[in-house]
C-alpha cells in the first residue's frame, strides 16, 4: 500500500487547498490560506497518497493552546486513514511547539471521529448567515478599535480566553481595521469586536455587558450592509442569536468545540468565535 505523505503547505498548494475546499462550500480563497499560512507558517498541511494531493489541514498556536482547522479529505480518499493521519500530525506538530492542550470545532457528525482520538466536548456553536444591515448603536461608548488600544484589546482577550492570541488579533487590526470595535465604561475596556470581510468575530465581552456586546455587533453589520456575512455563535449566548435571528441570520450549522487535553481558563467572555479554524 503506498505510503502516505504529509509536507508543508506552500504557496503551490493554494489553488488546490481552495478547490477541496470547495467541494464542502466553504467559500474559502487563496488569500484565506495565504493568511493562514502566514500566521503559522510550519503548521499547515497538505497530505498526498500515490503522488497525488488528497487532504489539508491547518494549525495555529497561542502559547500553551493550540488549534486545528480544515481537515479535509478528498471525497475519493475517505476511510482510508488520512484523515487521522493529517490529525496526528498537526498535534505531533502542536505538541513539539510546547503546546498543551489543543482545540478545534467538529462538525456534529464527525464527534465520533474527534472522540476517538480523545477529544472531549465542551459547548456547541450555531453558525449563522446573514446580510449586513445598518441599524443604531445608541451607545456613545463604542468607538472604531485605533493602534493605541491594540494592547488594551490583547490583554483584555488574553484575561478572558487565557492565552495571548497577539499575533491573530494584531493581523486582523492591520488588515481590516474598519471592521474592529471597542467599548470602554470609565476607561476600562468591557469589550471588542473584529472582523475579516465576511467572517464576523471575535466578539469578546464581559458576560454582564450583553447590550454592549449587541451594539458591538451593530457597529460592525453597519459597515457590511447588502453583502453576506457569516457569525459563529455559543449556543449559550441567547441573546446574540435572537438578534442576530431578529435581523433573518439564519443557522448554517452547527459545531462542536472539542479539546484533547485541559480546558483552557475561560472567563465566559466568548460571544462569538474568530473563525472555525482559529477557534
């Protein structure tokens, strides 16, 4: 049986990464890859059998946590074993870079698969669909995220999530500042929004401040009026999802978070997750 082989994702793999991906309608680009790659240049992977290009996976790092996304296998390749092979070695990955515990989002049919390997549950997310609409935020507070708040918006995510994302928050401030919100209450940061073209999150809040983390949202839907926008939502966060249900977002699908080690220190401040990749 031939042998498989997994290398390093390169700019050579792009186009084929996009079109597997497209193949699950994922709506992903070359550019989506090109980030990834960028942020994570030794964790993304291509996995071949018999010469030829079959499965992905991608991975990213923040400090002692670590993410897997993308796995995917081409459809004529399935039950073959790639799909745990391309697992194993994004953890074998994650694990030589001190790495302790690792996340990911399954979809719900694959929980088995994830289970297996030893992954646990943690909290479902509904993903959500929608089109940007303008609406009044009503919150004076609110203000467009400028580069003297990036050390605020990185120590007040790292609090919540208990990791330093730095790295992913300041390359989606530099690449879409238009989309980053912040509010503060007696000049103390409660809250912050980013977002990266159609991809909404994250949406990082103090659980009390729930109208807050909703005008967030409206600031950032206001600059994507009329264009298609996606949100992954904690299914505990009922508040976000009847707005967002209130302005026609409809659910996608849905996911589950999975960690194969320690749950991380998690203050409750998720509203809605950076991206299924990214975590």
């Amino acid at each position: 049986m031939e042998k498989i082989v997994v290398k390093h994702m390169t700019i050579e793999d792009f186009d084929f990464a996009v079109k597997l991906t497209d193949t699950m309608n994922w709506d992903y680009t070359e550019e989506d890859f090109e980030f990834m790659t960028d942020l994570e240049p030794k964790g993304c992977f291509i996995a071949s059998k018999n010469g030829e290009r079959v499965g992905i996976t991608t991975t990213i790092r923040f400090d002692s946590l670590g993410w897997i996304g993308n796995v995917i296998v081409n459809q004529n390749y399935r039950l073959m074993g790639i799909g745990s092979n391309l697992v194993k070695h994004a953890m074998d990955y994650l694990r030589s870079q001190s790495v302790r515990t690792i996340g990911l989002y399954s979809y719900m049919d694959t929980i088995p698969f994830y289970e297996k390997i030893g992954f646990k549950s943690n909290t479902r997310f509904i993903r959500l669909v929608g089109i940007g609409v303008a609406g009044d935020l009503g919150v004076n507070a609110i203000r467009k995220m400028e580069e003297k708040d990036l050390r605020y918006v990185i120590e007040f995510d790292r609090l919540c999530t208990g990791v330093s994302r730095q790295k992913l928050l300041r390359r989606i401030f530099m690449e879409s500042r238009d989309l980053c919100y912040t509010i503060f209450e007696r000049k103390r940061l409660v809250g912050f929004i980013m977002a990266r073209s159609a991809q909404i999150g994250p949406l990082v809040c103090r659980p009390d401040f729930e109208e807050e983390s909703i005008n967030l949202l409206r600031a950032v839907l206001n600059n994507l009026v009329g264009l298609k926008v996606y949100i992954g939502v904690p299914e505990k966060r009922q508040h976000v999802l009847e707005f967002l249900k209130n302005l026609s977002f409809r659910e996608h699908f849905q996911v589950a978070r999975m960690y194969y080690g320690d749950y991380p220190k998690d203050k409750n401040c998720t509203m809605a997750m950076e991206s299924l990749e990214r975590g």
